[in-house]
C-alpha cells in the first residue's frame, strides 16, 4: 500500500527529499494572517506518494530536512506518518493513541493547535 501525504515546500531546509517523492499535485497558496506565518507571503503544497517499501527513509530525510516549528505526514490505510525535525511518530491507524502525544509535542515547538489537524478528530483527517 503506497503511502500519500502533503508537505509544504516552504517548509524545508533541504528540498533534496522532494526528488524521492513522486508529485501528484502542487498548490501555490497565499498566506494570511491567520495562518501565524508571518514570515512568508505563500507557500507551495505538494501532495505526494511513496511506495511502503520507502516510507521509513522518507520520513527519516523528512525529518532531517524540516525546519523548526513545521511538520509533514503521510499515511496509507495501515499507519500515519507525522513527522517534525529531528522527530518522529509513526501511528498504527488501528491504535490512533499516538495521535495525542504527536499532537502535544508540535504543541510544544508552538504550532498553533488549528494547523495540527492530523488526528482522526480532525476535520480533514481523511484527506
């Protein structure tokens, strides 16, 4: 089962990692106020996949190529990936539990709750 996911461009110190990942779709969004970014006025979201045989090495250059206070994920019918520089979760779907301590540790780097809207009492959990 291939995985699918969405990270932000902008997001990243190395984008090298972008060439691992197969591209299905990109969107360049402006950035408004409420988003807390003040610092960019857009961003570009690339939704992407990956074969489950890569999911491991991806996360792990994902999560060395993060800047601070951002995340990405990726996940297939079986488990999610949410990954944060120089840390990462990996939730069986079937056990969302880790969904809580995921979500409290981007808390603690001060990402506002609304953009840590991964967990399966999201909104947009099944995108």
């Amino acid at each position: 089962m291939n995985y699918r996911g969405v990270v932000i461009e902008e997001s990243l110190e190395n984008k090298d990692v972008l060439k691992k990942m197969s591209i299905l779709d990109t969107k360049v969004e402006a950035v408004t106020e409420a988003h807390h970014t003040p610092h960019l006025k857009q961003w570009t979201l690339h939704t992407f996949e990956i074969p489950e045989n890569k999911a491991e090495e991806i996360a792990e250059k994902i999560c060395q190529s993060l800047e601070d206070a951002w995340y990405a994920d990726f996940k297939n019918e079986k488990y999610h990936f949410i990954i944060y520089r120089g840390k990462k979760f990996r939730v069986d779907l079937g056990n969302p539990e880790v969904y809580k301590k995921a979500k409290e540790y981007g808390l603690s780097l001060g990402i506002p709750e609304y953009q840590l809207d991964f967990g399966p009492e999201d909104k947009i959990w099944k995108r």
